[in-house]
C-alpha cells in the first residue's frame, strides 16, 4: 500500500515481514526489512528505484493505482544490487522507452544483470535533473557499498534519497525514525553499519563531508531499507561520523567454539577474571557455533577488545570460529585488541591458529595465548580467570 510523505513524494515500497536471511545467508534479518521505493510528481514525474524481483509482479499492479505508468517522465536507478532493481525488467516491458538515471558503473552493472540495452542516461556528482518546482542533484556514493551507488538530492523538498546509506533492515509499518521503538532502530542501524560498511568506513567520512560541502538542507533521509528519517534526519549523519571513526565502546566480546565444553568453561572464566579488574566494562559471550553470526560482528564492532577461543580439532580451529574471524578479516575492523584460548586433547595447535588468524585481521595480540589440556580442572580455571585479569591490564 503507497503512503504519502509529503505533497509531491509517496513511498511506493515494499514491507517484507518475512525475510529472515539477506544476500544469500549473509545477513540475518530478525525484523525483517523493506524495499523502499518513491513516486514523485511534480511537473515531471519520477521513479525512485523498484522493490526485490520476487515482489516485481505486485509492485508494478499497486504502482497503476497511483498513477498510469505512462505518466512516468524518468526512472532514477540508484543501485543496480537485485534488491532495488527487481521490478526493472517487468516494469519497463510496460514503459521501455523511459530514461533511466544511473551512474556509468549502474548502466554497467544493470546491462550484466538483465542483458538489456535499456534508455540509460549516465549522471555523475553535481548533475541537476529539473523536474518543475524542485530539481534533483545526483551525487555518487561509489563503494557504499557498491561501485555504482549515488544519492539524489530533492530541492525544495529537501529529501536527501541516501539509497543503502543510513539505512536499516527493519520491517515497520510506522515507516519514521520518531514513531517506531529506538531501541530496536538502532540496534539495527548500528547491525547494518557494521557488517555492510564498516569496510568502507573512510569512505562514509569522505562522503559525508562531501556532502555537507553542497550546504543541502536536509528535511528527511529517504532510506532504500527500513525506517525513513524525518525527526532530527542529522541525528543519523553523526552516528554515522562516529561510527566509521574506529568506533569503540567500553566493551569486551569473547567468542569460542567448543566441543565438550571446556573451551566454554575457559571463557566463562576469562570473563570472570576481566570482570574482578573491570567492573564497569560490559562483557558479552557468544558460542560461534550456535549465535548469528551477524551479530556477533555487531557486538565485535562495538568492543575495545575481543578474544577468540576454540577447541583443537584436526590440528586447527573449529570451523564456526575459522568463519567469524574470516568475516572479521574481510571488514577491516579498526583499532582492537585482542587474545586467543583454547582447550585441546593431544596436538593443540588451535591457540597458535588463532593467534595467526587474529593478526591477519589486523587485531593487535596483547598477550600470549593460553591453552589448557582436556576439561580445565580448578588449578587450570584459576590460570583462565588470572589470564583475564592480566588481559585487562594489557589494554
């Protein structure tokens, strides 16, 4: 169902109460997410991206109830990602001549996606679109989080359209920042920021104040997931600025895989050792094995320090950890110190292993690690709880 946002933009999404998984298996949508698409009508009328291609056939039917779609003047392609550009191929088989506004990497991309020689029309920063009272400015947003992505800029409006950025994966029919739980809205921006772009983070500052140069007022921030920014939009802009600054919290995260539980029972201890140094620092714990993974990296980005521990199997570490920390190199994390831990029954070599795979992911080791042989006795759980005192000390 379309909602009017103001006089001249109507959102014309998608809500998907029942997305669970995103871009594959890669990311984890407890709340769901939505497409979000916008109808402007001015003197000129425009489309602001489609909806994921599964809901094609549905958002070109409700798109004729608000308009005829061959009233549509031009189509504004943001990102060529299948999760914004689906209902291409369905819609421009009904208005095929219709001129299509992207970056050169969007006409790029789309022509390999649907192998069609559509009516592009390549814009870079600075390009201005009339549309009668208001004009749109394009400003591309290369890497953030794909090579073709831009923003569009509506004057008069003051709507700043920021594609993937400053959004969320988060289902809500209340649509805007000021209706809907902060809680929850931050948890998932601060989830999207840090699996998505924090590898792009000197990018997003580079960005932003790329666009703070243009002196654009901005009134709303039209998000192509989640919730729309209409109270305070700024207040996401310098979350952002912070976030991409090798944000920290006071906070310590220990991930483990274990195998009878005694790579467990290291960690718990470990957390009691930081805990009796540290009494104000969060402590969180999560077993790799049975925890989204996606959060994880979310409670990781936040953390001053994380330690990783694993049970030695087959001469190396257990694959949910091996995964984690092959995420965590691909992000580039910023700035974090780190340890390794682990139980072992003969060879134990997965201590050595995540040291190595730490470094590699460029987490500065402060300490040696500490391998305790088959299920930690009393004098092994005190060497784990003063391991962790010795570990806050490093910091």
């Amino acid at each position: 169902m379309a909602h009017k946002m103001t006089d001249k933009v109507t959102w014309v999404g998608k809500i998907d109460w029942e997305l669970r998984r995103f871009h594959g298996d890669e990311y984890s949508t407890h709340r769901g997410s939505s497409y979000n698409s916008y109808l402007i009508k001015d003197d000129k009328t425009v489309l602001i991206d489609t909806v994921w291609e599964p809901f094609a056939e549905e958002f070109v039917e409700n798109l004729k109830k608000e308009i005829d779609l061959n009233e549509i003047d031009y189509i504004i392609a943001q990102h060529a990602e299948i999760d914004h550009s689906g209902a291409l191929p369905l819609l421009l088989k009904e208005i095929p001549d219709v001129p299509i506004y992207c970056t050169s990497n969007g006409a790029k991309i789309l022509k390999a996606h649907f192998h069609e020689d559509w009516n592009f029309v390549e814009v870079k920063t600075g390009d201005e679109l009339e549309i009668g009272e208001n004009k749109l400015i394009f400003v591309e947003a290369r890497m953030l989080h794909w090579p073709d992505t831009m923003f569009t800029y509506m004057t008069g409006e003051n709507i700043l359209f920021s594609n993937d950025a400053f959004g969320q994966h988060y289902a809500s029919e209340l649509m805007y920042n000021d209706l809907v739980d902060q809680g929850e809205l931050y948890q998932e921006a601060i989830k999207y920021y840090a699996n998505i772009l924090t590898p792009f983070s000197s990018l997003v500052t580079n960005k932003i104040k790329e666009v703070l140069e243009f002196n654009l007022s901005v009134d709303m921030i039209a998000t192509s997931h989640g919730i729309i920014w209409r109270d305070n939009p700024v207040q996401i802009i310098e979350k952002y600025l912070e976030w991409a600054d090798a944000y920290q919290e006071n906070q310590i995260t220990i991930v483990y895989d274990t195998m009878w539980n005694a790579t467990r029972r290291m960690a718990e201890a470990i957390a009691e050792g930081i805990r009796a140094v540290d009494k104000d620092v969060s402590i969180k714990l999560f077993n790799a094995a049975n925890s989204d993974k996606n959060d994880i990296i979310t409670e990781l980005f936040k953390s001053k320090a994380i330690l990783f521990g694993s049970s030695t199997v087959n001469k190396s570490i257990m694959h949910a950890t091996g995964g984690i920390l092959d995420m965590i190199k691909g992000i580039g994390f910023k700035n974090k110190k780190g340890a390794a831990f682990g139980s072992y029954g003969w060879s134990g070599e997965s201590v050595g292993i995540l040291e190595e795979r730490l470094k590699d992911a460029k987490i500065e080791i402060v300490q040696e690690g500490i391998k305790e042989l088959w299920n930690p006795d009393e004098e092994s759980m005190n060497r784990c709880i003063e391991f962790g005192k010795e570990f806050v000390g490093k910091l």
